[in-house]
C-alpha cells in the first residue's frame, strides 16, 4: 500500500499563496449557485460553549460541482484580543471526494475572513444599488478589512466611513485604508456617522447572544445595503424591520440558530444568497428599498475557497508534508 500524506498548510503559507479576492468571489458564485438548485451537503453547524458569547464549532460541507469535501474546526472568543490573540482561529480538513482520504490540513483563520468578505460582496452583488460608492464599517478588525476589500472589488468605492469602540483601531484601519487602496477613511467618533449615509454598511463586532442593538431605526438611508457579519448583534429590532428584503446565506441554519435564542426581533426572510445567485427570487428592484443580509458564515464557503488554496499550494511546493 502507497504511503497516505497529508499536506500541512500553517496560516503563513496560506498567506503567501496570493489567492485573491475576486478567486474567492467567483468561487463562491457558483457554490450559492449549486446552493440555490439545491445540489449541496450543508448540515447545520453544531458547536460547544466554554465561555458567554464564545463558541467552537464544527462546519462539514459538500459541493459536487467544485469536488470539494471536508470540514472546518473554528473557534470565536470575544476577549481574545486582550490576550493578545486573534478573535477567529481554528484549522480546516479538505478530503479526497471519492475515497475521503484527507488531503490537507491549513490553517482557517485567513480562510474565514476572506470567504467571509466574499460573501458579503456575492449578496451586494443583488441586494446593493450597483452605482453604491460609499461604505460604512463599524469593527474595524478582520471581517471589517476583509468586508471593504470584498465591495471594493465589485464596486468603485470613493468614500469610507469608520467606526469602532476602540479608537486606535480605527487609526489603524485608516493608515492601511490608505496605504492599500489610496482612499482616505472618515474616522466616525459615533455609531450613527458610519451608518446614516454610506450606501453600503458593514457592522462587524463580536457575535453576541444579546445584541446591544446599538443602531435605531431611521440610521440607515433609503436604498441602502446592509451586511450584518456579526448578526443582529449591533441592530435594533426596528431598524432591521424598515429593510424591505432581509436575506441570508441559509434559511435552515439561520432557523436553527433562532430556536438558539438568537435572531428574535428579525423581519420575514425575504430569500438565501442561493435562491437569489439561481435566480429563484429576484433582487433588488427598487432604488429606494432598504435591503439587508445576514450571512451567518457557511461552510460552503470554506469549501469553495479550500480547493484553490490546496491547488496553489501544490503548484508552488508550498507546505509541510506528512505521514498519515
């Protein structure tokens, strides 16, 4: 019997591979696509608590049209950053489709948030006013960086407004914004500044089991796009009802989180990100709507990114090979 390896990917050598953000985004097209026709295996995400607002979860997914199978092992925890550690980390598992031998090991922490980004960017793709150039970021962390890159790939951004409950975050965010992109940052010095205004908002805080619903209703203009990374934890109840479509990445799973305890004063959902991608249920059609998606971070995004990670990867050379 041949030897069975399995290629280590650390965070860095996933990094340096160079897979770009419009990869993801395409990528994840024709998973949502596969979604919306119903031809994927996403069961929903089961997870264990060691802390209030912390989790780990195990997130399996299948997608036949890209061959790609496997699983991520995440973890999210709020107080990490005092510790001088990352909020997201955790490791990812892709598998050989026909003999579910496992193929490679790497590190997810880039993964979710670039995925994540895509993700927002595949829903404003339908849900966004396509002329949208302005954008609103409230979290200036990782999901607030990766979310900015995502739109600006799909949309000319001229303007960006941030916000974060730790001011030398937003420093931070404004020096790389303007390094990276040669935009100048908006420094918000309250909540509503980065919502009442940009055509597109982006609140990516801590996912928490009680929102702190910090954003009112009357905030976000009309015909404006909201992406809500961080679930409703920054939104109040009435101001998400005054979206005329409320989206997400998974009916089912966003259910199975409401039996949770999360998600209790969300509008009727409109549609998925597949149904909309499979155009089973038409996008926006009224400039002046106010729309809106929570996308709860799904395996198949994970998914539809591994597989060129795992590609790049043996094009280069890059990694540590070892024995089952």
């Amino acid at each position: 019997m041949a030897e069975q390896r399995i290629l280590y990917l650390s965070q860095s050598d996933v990094v340096s591979l160079g897979v770009t953000m419009k990869e993801i985004i395409d990528a994840l097209t024709i998973a949502f696509l596969e979604h919306g026709n119903g031809r994927v295996e996403i069961p929903p995400k089961p997870g264990v608590h060691t802390q209030p607002d912390a989790f780990i979860h195990a997130m399996p997914a299948y997608i036949p049209a890209l061959h790609s199978v496997g699983m991520k092992w995440v973890s999210g925890y709020p107080d990490n950053n005092k510790r001088g550690l990352p909020y997201i980390s955790g490791l990812l598992i892709l598998n050989d489709e026909m003999t579910g031998i496992p193929l490679a090991v790497m590190d997810c922490t880039w993964i979710t948030a670039m995925r994540t980004g895509a993700a927002t960017a595949v829903a404003a793709r339908y849900l966004a006013r396509p002329e949208s150039e302005s954008v609103g970021i409230l979290g200036c962390g990782v999901q607030g960086r990766s979310n900015l890159e995502a739109l600006n790939v799909l949309f000319k951004i001229k303007r960006i407004v941030a916000y974060d409950v730790l001011p030398e975050q937003v420093d931070r965010f404004a020096d790389d914004v303007q390094l990276q992109y040669g935009l100048p940052v908006v420094k918000a010095k309250q909540p509503r500044d980065a919502v009442d205004g940009p055509d597109m908002v982006v609140t990516a805080g801590p996912i928490l089991h009680k929102p702190h619903a910090t954003i009112k209703a009357g905030w976000l203009k009309e015909g404006a796009f909201a992406s809500l990374v961080d679930f409703d934890s920054y939104w109040d109840g009435p101001a998400m009802k005054e979206t005329s479509m409320f989206c997400t990445d998974d009916v089912p799973q966003l259910e199975y989180y409401r039996s949770l305890g999360y998600f209790k004063e969300i509008p009727p959902i409109y549609a998925s990100l597949g149904e909309l991608v499979a155009g089973k249920k038409p996008g926006r059609e009224s400039a002046s709507a106010r729309t809106m998606t929570c996308n709860l971070g799904l395996a198949l995004e994970d998914m539809a990114t591994a597989p060129i990670v795992y590609k790049r990867a043996i094009e280069r050379g890059v990694g540590v090979w070892l024995s089952l």
